[in-house]
C-alpha cells in the first residue's frame, strides 16, 4: 500500500522532483561557477527555484517540452 | 502458418525457416563485448573524470558513444539470443540485458516484455508499445518526443495487458530498477552536478533518440502490419554501420534468433523469399552485402 502510494507520487509528482532536484542542483553550479554571484546566500534560492518551477509548468503541462 | 496460393512451394515458409535457422545457431561474442565493454567503459569515465585525468566534455563524447552502442546487446538478450535456448546459460541473457542498459537508464524487465510485445503486435496502434514512435509525423516529432520522456508510455501497456500475468509480473519485476535509475541520477546530481549531466543524464538522452530513431521510427516508417508487411528494407545516407544496420532490421522482424551480425548473410540467402513474398523495399536489396551496399547515392 504504502509502497503503491509512492509510486503514484512518483507518477504525478516526478517532474516537479526532477526540476527542483536536477535542473536545480545544475542551474546552482551554473551560477556558482560562471557567474559573480557565486557566494550570494541567494544563490540557491534562485537555482533550486528556477528548477522547481520548470518541474512545476512540466507537471500541470504534462510535458517538458 | 497458412500458405497464400501465389506463393511458389519454393518459398514456403517451412523453406524460409530451414535457411533462417541456419544463420541462428551462432554465439553472439561480439554483441557480449560491446554490451559489457562500453558498460565497462562508461564506469570507468567516472574516477577518471572526477580525479582530473580526462577531460569532461571528452568523457562526454565517450559517454554518448557508450550510450548509442548500449541498446542492441540488451535487445539480443531480450530474444534470448545468447543462451538460444539452453536454460544453463539463460543468466548470460539476464546478465548482459541488465548491464548493458545502464548507461541508457533503463530496466531490462520492462524493455523485454515491451519489446516481445511490438513483435507480437507491430504496427498495431493500440498494442504496439513503439507504435507512437514508428508512426510519428517526422524524424523531428520522435526526436522531441524521447527528450520529452513522452515515449515511455510503460504505464499505459501495463493497462492495455492487465490480463497478462508473465506481463505483468516482469513490470513488477522490473520496478526496483525503474525506481533506482530515477534516484540514482537525483542523488549524484546535488554532490557531481555537471559529471552527471554530461556524463550520464544527456549521453542517456543521446543515445535514447538515436535508438529510437534508428530502430523504431526508420525501420517501421509507412509500414503496415502484417508479418511480410511490418517493417520495411530502407537506404540511408549514413554508411549502415553507423546505424547499426537498421536497413536490414526486417530480416529480424521475421527471424529474431538470426544474429545481429548474422543478418547480411541471411539477408542475401533469403532475398528470393522476401521478393516472393513483397517484403516493402526487398527488390532493392543488394545481391551480395558489403561492408557498405546501402548508401543511397
């Protein structure tokens, strides 16, 4: 059961984890490396924020692309 | 299998299938070493990436490579290609299906079942599971649908053969995996971000579209169903070995135990029955198959 219910998370949910996780954790690097911001305590706000919402739009458009 | 009255009794079935069988006893090496080889070397592009000793944008390109080689040696497996039938050898089959697929981020179980069922049903819109693919509206179309992720459509076949248990039971099988290649790259990413972008997620995506486009969309494109009708002998401007010489795909359309590279051979000994029997493209088929027959020029 529980194990049914994760995979339904995973499901329905797996694109805004994969934005927030993924596209996240690169955008950060992106931001760190090429970037002056590196350092900036808002840096990850703006990275993991960026990804998440991608994986938000993908989800309630039910496609990335 | 019924006879049509047009064709001859030199080109029975029975006939086709004494030649087909005499290109399928052979033992798949070269498939065993490319499967575990560029499995083998897409591993060792982590420690060597991660400790300097090879640039990333060049295990990049490695890793892309791996990942277009990855397919064909787990489809071997999936036939059951290596242990051709003996059971003592069958965990060759698993062993390789399994490995191989690393490096696309796939689970064996599920592209097994799901290719057993394009055989079963190819070019069947609603229980062929590369119907979507092989019927697209443009190479473009496929192309934007693997980067999308809107042609694994797993769940959808798991509905449409409910009443599958072998089915369903290898989908269950194969969920552990499914659910480690999804977190695998979501943990590695937060500690090695960009070593996984290019070294596993993109070269996964890379080698997705180009097995896609190679082995669902070209061979099937315009074909209808049907065992002499599925798939179709096609030319290419890439030299074949690039495309893993996907021209000849029909060939294993018809008899999935010939060898992949097996296949050049049986093609020309069966040339006649595939021009009886008006196999799409077969009048085009070269007598003798070179290294290189296809390329339209």
């Amino acid at each position: 059961m529980l194990v049914e219910k994760f995979l339904n998370h995973i499901s329905n949910w797996g694109k805004f984890w994969f934005g927030l996780i993924f596209l996240g954790s690169i955008f950060n690097e992106i931001l760190e490396q090429f970037t002056m911001l590196s350092g900036s305590s808002f840096l990850w706000i703006l990275a993991f924020g960026s990804g998440a919402m991608i994986g938000l739009v993908a989800k309630i458009r039910g496609a990335w692309l | 299998m019924k006879e049509s009255p047009e064709i001859a009794a030199e080109f029975s079935f029975e006939k086709e299938k004494v030649i087909a069988k005499s290109f399928s006893q052979r033992f798949q090496w070269e498939m065993i070493l490319i499967g575990l080889g560029q499995a083998a070397i897409w591993l060792s592009l982590w420690p060597l990436v991660l400790n300097g000793l090879l640039d990333l944008w060049a295990g990049f390109l490695i890793a892309s490579l791996c990942a277009c080689l990855a397919y064909l040696p787990s489809h071997e497996a999936q036939h059951g290609n290596y242990s051709r039938g003996n059971p003592k050898l069958r965990w060759l089959d698993g062993l390789v299906g399994h490995i191989t697929l690393v490096t696309l981020k796939f689970p064996y179980h599920i592209l097994r079942i799901t290719h057993m069922k394009h055989h079963a049903y190819t070019n069947d819109p609603e229980k062929d599971p590369d119907y979507a693919n092989a019927h697209n509206t443009s190479v473009l179309q496929v192309i934007k649908n693997v980067l999308d992720g809107s042609t694994v459509q797993f769940d959808k076949y798991l509905e449409v053969f409910q009443n599958d248990k072998a089915f369903v039971n290898s989908f269950h099988q194969a969920i552990p995996i499914a659910l480690l290649y999804k977190a695998a790259p979501l943990v590695l990413v937060v500690i090695f971000p960009f070593e996984t972008l290019l070294l596993w997620w993109l070269p996964a995506k890379i080698g997705s579209v180009y097995t896609t486009v190679f082995f669902s969309y070209y061979p099937h494109l315009g074909t209808s169903a049907g065992r002499y009708q599925n798939t179709r002998f096609w030319s290419h401007w890439m030299p074949r070995f690039l495309n893993h010489s996907m021209q000849l795909h029909f060939i294993h359309h018809l008899h999935p135990s010939i060898g992949h590279y097996d296949e050049p051979k049986a093609i020309e000994a069966l040339k006649p029955f595939l021009i009886a029997r008006k196999v799409p493209g077969a009048d085009q088929i070269p007598d003798k198959i070179t290294l290189n027959p296809l390329i339209k020029i």
